[in-house]
C-alpha cells in the first residue's frame, strides 16, 4: 500500500490503510488541530531529526483496559509506602525532557524533538496532554505523559530514574482514571513491563471499534488536579 503525503489540511487517509509495518503517512505538521485529530483515530507521530514527521497507526495493538491492570503484591506494598509522592501535571515538560534524557544517555535515540516537545507542551496548555509525576523527595524518580480524548487517555512515553518509579506512575494514572470513567489506554508498543502489568494485544480494527465507542467528544478535560484519593484504591 502507498505511504500518503499530507497536505496542509489536518485530514489522514483511513488508518486501515497503513504499511504492514504500520507507517501510515508522512508530512504535515504537528499543529494541536492535527494532532487531536490523528489521536482520535489511533494514529500518532514517531520519527526522529532529520526525517520528515512520520505518521503510524499499528496493529496489532498494545492496549491496557483501565480495570485489567495487574498490580503484583509486592508492587502493591511498594505503593502503599510514602516512600514517593504522586503528582499530576505538575511539571509535564520536565517529564517529557526526562523521557527523552534516559534513553540518549544510554546512547539510545529518542524520538522527543524539539519540535515535538513543544508540539505537546502546547497540547498539555490545551488541557489535552497530562503527566504523572512520582517523586522521592524533590528528585523525579519516574513519571509518564500521555493525552487524554474523552474516555481513551493515549500513553506516550514514561521513564525511571529509581526501581519502580515508572510502574508506581502507572498504577497511579490507571487509580485517576478509572475514577474519571477512563476505560482504555493505548499502548501503543508492545513490551514485556506492559504485558505483565495487564495489558494485551488486540486488532487495529478492535483498535477502531474501541476509539469509536469511547470518544465522542474532543473537549480537552483541562488541568488534572492533585488530591489525597491517590493510593487508596489498591
């Protein structure tokens, strides 16, 4: 199937129509517009300097129902301790930076531009892009940013710099939303940590239904608020 180029309308071609790989379309730009529009459909931007942006909808497709989340005992003792504290939307350009600095410190390449950090600080102005913040002291120890549209909060990327610190920022945002009525979160890629903690693989046309079914408004919920709810759930 051909890779479409995107004009300066914020319109893709139908996600079913992407590459084996899952490259859907290249081009555009990483306006709120076209972005919001690309989340609403399953399809998001990975590409890395010089490329031009690259747009991808997979499948089959890491998903993580809000009240499948598997939270091991031990993880579960771990997070009941005051040990860290739990934010949101506290420093949400700090974390993406920190997402970004864990892997080009281990000489990894990240996909976290210049120009797409701005691109989601501005969608986090918007109220659509939200952080979690898991802190020991006033040191990040782990955090994850993502968008939420309606009932389907899309994750983005997430990182440690202590044991557990990014699984402790998962359970937290998983404990938020199910109080928010969230159903899904796209994962997007599959990996061994997500697969443990509940998460599955299902079809690109699932993919759809699911998108179809949870998101029927594109009002972005604004800034999450920080309460003492956090932790009691599990």
């Amino acid at each position: 199937m051909p890779v479409f180029r995107l004009t300066e309308e914020p319109f893709f071609p139908d996600p079913a129509l992407a590459e084996e790989d899952g490259l859907l379309a290249v081009g555009g730009d990483l306006s709120p517009g076209r972005l919001i529009t690309a989340y609403s459909q399953g399809i998001f931007p990975w590409y890395s300097d010089p490329d031009p942006i690259l747009w991808w909808y997979t499948s089959p497709r890491l998903v993580l129902f809000s009240e499948d989340l598997h939270v091991s005992k031990r993880l579960a003792r771990y997070y009941r301790k005051p040990l860290f504290t739990i934010t949101f939307d506290q420093c949400f350009e700090r974390v993406m930076i920190a997402c970004a600095t864990v892997r080009t410190d281990k000489g990894e390449a990240t996909w976290i531009t210049d120009e797409m950090l701005q691109a989601y600080v501005n969608l986090h102005s918007l109220g659509y892009a939200h952080s979690v913040e898991c802190w020991d002291g006033n040191q990040l120890a782990g955090g994850l940013y993502g968008i939420l549209l309606d009932r389907v909060f899309f994750g983005e990327s997430m990182f440690s710099t202590q044991n557990n610190g990014s699984k402790i920022a998962l359970v937290a945002l998983v404990d938020y939303l199910q109080r928010k009525d969230v159903k899904l979160i796209d994962c997007q890629m599959t990996t061994d940590h997500l697969l443990s903690m509940g998460a599955i693989e299902i079809s690109g046309k699932s993919f759809s239904t699911y998108l179809k079914k949870y998101i029927t408004t594109l009002v972005p919920d604004g800034a999450w608020t920080n309460d003492s709810k956090t932790r009691e759930h599990l």
